[in-house]
C-alpha cells in the first residue's frame, strides 16, 4: 500500500476594504483611543491598528464605540490598578461583542465592574450618533 501524501491546506481570510483613507481628525481621535486602549487590546503599532479602521463600514461609529469602552476601561483601571492591563482590554472588547470573559482573568471585582459597564457594540451599531 503505498502512502497519500497529503498537502498542507492555508485558508486566506478576505476583509473588504471600505476606505481608501482616513480623515485627519479621524487620525487624532484613533491616536487617542490607541494610547488609552488600543495597544494594551492589540500589541500593534500605533498604524496596524488605525489600518484596521479602514475595513470598517463607518469608521466614525468605530470611533465612537472605542472611545466609550476605552473611558470605561481607564475607569477600570484607576479603581484596580493592580490588574494586568492587557488581560483588561481584551476583557473589555470581549465583553463589548457580547463574547464574555472567563472568571478568572481577572479579579472577580474588576470583571464585575466590566460587565456593568462596558456598552455592547451592537447598541453602536443600531443607533443613531
């Protein structure tokens, strides 16, 4: 019997692009959101993550959710400075997507706090500005 060999199968992921450019004022308020949350959440540079905005349909309601769950996550952390900041963002983007968290990431207290308080971003999506 002789052996198959099998190939190696890679699946490539295709996101549509919406926009071929971002404002200047959509620049400053993504830099802003980037320094409060965005590189804890994404461990990108500062420009992989204001690239990913133009993959998104309206970029000015992105914006928009992101500075809301980034006010909450810098509530977050000036009442629990001890938790890891990076395990917090992620918390608070999953949490925001209707994901959840798993109990033990962070201290009961803190997760708690993100679940009160961190806004849905299905209510970003289905709201008017």
């Amino acid at each position: 019997m002789s052996k198959k060999r099998t190939k190696s199968v890679f699946i490539k992921i295709v996101r549509h692009r919406h926009h071929d450019e971002i404002t200047d004022q959509q620049t400053e308020q993504i830099r802003v959101i980037y320094s409060k949350i965005g590189n804890a959440y994404s461990g990108e540079t500062f420009e992989q993550f204001e690239r990913d905005f133009l993959f998104d349909s309206d970029i000015d309601m992105e914006i928009r959710w992101w500075k809301a769950i980034a006010k909450v996550f810098q509530r977050c952390l000036n009442l629990f400075p001890e938790i890891d900041q990076t395990v917090a963002a992620k918390s608070t983007v999953l949490i925001s997507i209707e994901l959840g968290i798993q109990e033990d990431d962070l201290p009961h207290l803190a997760s708690s706090f993100l679940r009160r308080n961190v806004p849905s971003r299905s209510s970003f999506l289905y709201s008017p500005a």
